[in-house]
C-alpha cells in the first residue's frame, strides 16, 4: 500500500523543512526551567520593545469582532500605506507576512524549465520557494558576506525569473549600499524580476533606508517586500506587503487566497504605521544595542560580522553546540549552519539587559570551551 511519501510530488520530498528561531516554552521544558520567564529569547529578530502600543489598543478594540470576516482585500490598510509610501493603492497588496508574497511571486512566475537568482547566504527562504516550483535556484556566492551584485547580474540566464535581493540581508546583518542597487537595477534584463525584501529597512536611520520607490513609479520589472513583524513588533501577527505595479500585484491577487489576514491584524498593523513614536524608540534601541554587543563581543576577543540591523553574526566555533550551550544559560540564540556558517551564531538585540544577559553567558561558555 502506498505511504503518503509516496503519493507526494517527487520535488517535495527533499525540500528541507525552515528551521525557525526555538519558542521559549520548549526550551524551558527541554531543559526543566521552572519558570519561562528567567529565559531570554536572541534568536528570532523580534523587536525587544514589543508591539507599538497604538497596535495593542486597535487589537483590544478589534476582539469584539471578531465573528466577522475581515477585509478581504485589506482596503484600509493599503490605504494607509499608500499615503505613507506616496504610490496608489492599487500598487500594493498585503500578505501572512512577507514569506507568503514570495510564495505567490513562485506560483506567478516560477515553473519547472526556469530559474532564481539569489546569494548563496541570503535568506534560505528564496533557495525553498525556487524548488517547491521546480525551478532551479541559482547561489551566487556572497563577498564579504555581502550580496555580490555583479556576480549576481552576470548569474542571470535567459530562463531567470526572478531575482532575490535581501537589503539589508539575514543572517549575515550586511546590506549594499544605494547606488550599487541602483547600478544594478538599471542594469537587470527585462526579462527577470527583481525582488528586493526589504523586512529590516524601517529599523535603518531613516537617511540610510534606500529609497527604491520611484523605480516602482517608473514601471520596472521591481517588486519591493516589507513587513510588520520587525520594526513594528508584530512578528505575532503576521502581515506583510509588496509594492510593484498594478500590472503584477493583480497576477499576485490571482493566487492570493480570500481572507489571508486576520481582522485583528489589519487593525493592528494600520494602528502601527503611525506609531512613530514606537519606530523612532525601536531605531534607537537597535543603534545603542548594536553599540553594546559590539563592545562586548570586542573584550571578550571573539570576531563579528558588523551590522547595520538588530541582530548580528558572531564567530564562536561550533555554533549549534555554543547555542545549546547558551540555551542551558537561559539564553536562546540561532545556529546557522544551514547557511554554511557552523561557526557562528546568530544573535538577535535585545533590550540594554538581556544584551548584557547575552554576553555574561557567552563568557561563561566560551570559557568553559577554552576548558
């Protein structure tokens, strides 16, 4: 009798399953802490302040309605974020955050015979999405850790479809600067897409934050993604959205699912993009954690990849056993050996205490390793 493996496409079964950020319920249960809170959680990239508290207030007030269906097409929302971006709202639709728009990017122009261009450690999303399509994903070494964009240009085949650019870029907190997009930009085919995911943008100083909009406005081949779940805190939530032409945001609909958000969210999320207050709050937060962890990690003479958003690549040796190492301190960061980079790890900032919690761990760990 067949199994359910064998009725499956052939192309899922050696899909790799993500590996998200450990919750810090199963942490505790795995290593019997007797209170959850004592854990610190420095793996996921989750704002350390929380959600805005505009966001909160728009999710209490929301509960009473929930027997309703939402917005199916998230119309307040985009209406929102179309005056705060200055483009139509037709230019934008909203997803379960930014995953599921690269997810439809896939099942609008991916298919078995095509490609996608990425770097080779760039978020391990892109490398998933191409071979639930079967589509070839092209890795593209990094340089520097930093996305290589003339290699990337030069990857382009006449069956690329996309292209994937995360600016700035997970794991490895590095981005490229303006006018080397911009280059590039002018310089991709007519016929790929370039996708530039952009979840980390908003937690740049605002000067820093590229502005690639006005190539939107012009009619380029050019999706930009951005999402909630960061600088807005609502990782919880969910939400994200996309900016592109009309033209491609209608091919994203055609594939996008009724109801895709919740109520809930869109309440919160349009409450969130005018919390200003909150951004400027989270900004500062990342700029002085990012500050701290540098600091410390220099005098405890461990190497790090310097970063221009809230987490960061430390080199410590043997990352997956240092992170059950630090779990058993109560601090949870991220391995990434499945970026090819098993000696580091990857931690999140945190608030000025759970930074120092961080490195008085790390300490202790890498002292115990030294023996």
């Amino acid at each position: 009798m067949p199994t359910f493996t064998d009725l499956a496409n052939p192309w899922i079964r050696g899909l790799k399953v993500y590996e998200p950020g450990r919750p810090i319920e199963e942490v505790a249960r795995e290593l019997g802490f007797a209170d959850a809170s004592s854990i610190v959680k420095m793996a996921s990239n989750e704002n350390a302040l929380g959600p805005s508290p505009r966001a909160v207030r728009a999710m209490k007030a929301s509960a009473r309605q929930m027997h309703l269906y939402p917005d199916g097409s998230a119309f307040y929302l985009r209406q929102a974020l179309a005056k705060k971006l200055q483009v139509p709202p037709e230019y934008l639709v909203c997803g379960c955050g930014s995953n599921e728009l690269i997810e439809f990017l896939g099942h609008v122009f991916l298919d078995k015979g095509a490609s996608a261009v990425m770097a080779d450690r760039a978020f391990i999303v892109y490398k998933l999405i191409a071979s639930m399509f079967c589509a070839e994903a092209i890795s593209v070494p990094m340089r520097e850790l930093t996305h290589d964009l003339d290699a990337m240009l030069a990857a382009i085949r006449p069956d690329t479809r996309l292209v994937f650019i995360a600016n700035p870029n997970n794991p490895t907190g590095t981005m490229v600067s303006t006018p080397a997009l911009e280059r590039f930009l002018e310089q991709a085919p007519p016929h790929v897409v370039v996708v530039v995911d952009e979840a980390y943008t908003e937690l740049l100083p605002t000067a820093q934050q590229p502005n690639l909009l006005r190539y939107v406005r012009e009619g380029r081949k050019l999706v930009v993604a951005r999402t909630f779940s960061k600088a807005y805190g609502l990782a919880g939530l969910r939400c994200g959205y996309a900016i592109a032409v009309p033209e491609c945001i209608q091919l994203i609909n055609r594939v996008r699912q009724p109801f895709n958000l919740t109520a809930m969210t869109l309440a919160a999320c349009e409450a969130a993009l005018g919390d200003e207050r909150h951004l400027r709050r989270t900004q500062k937060m990342v700029a002085g954690g990012l500050r701290q962890l540098e600091s410390g990690l220099t005098r405890l003479g461990l190497e790090f990849v310097p970063s221009v958003v809230n987490f960061m690549l430390v080199k410590t040796g043997a990352g997956r056993e240092v992170t059950k190492q630090l779990e058993r301190e109560g601090v949870i960061v991220r391995p990434v050996d499945g970026y090819d980079l098993p000696d580091f790890v990857r931690v999140s900032v945190g608030t000025q205490p759970e930074n120092a919690r961080f490195l008085t761990a790390l300490e202790k760990v890498m002292a115990a390793r030294r023996g």
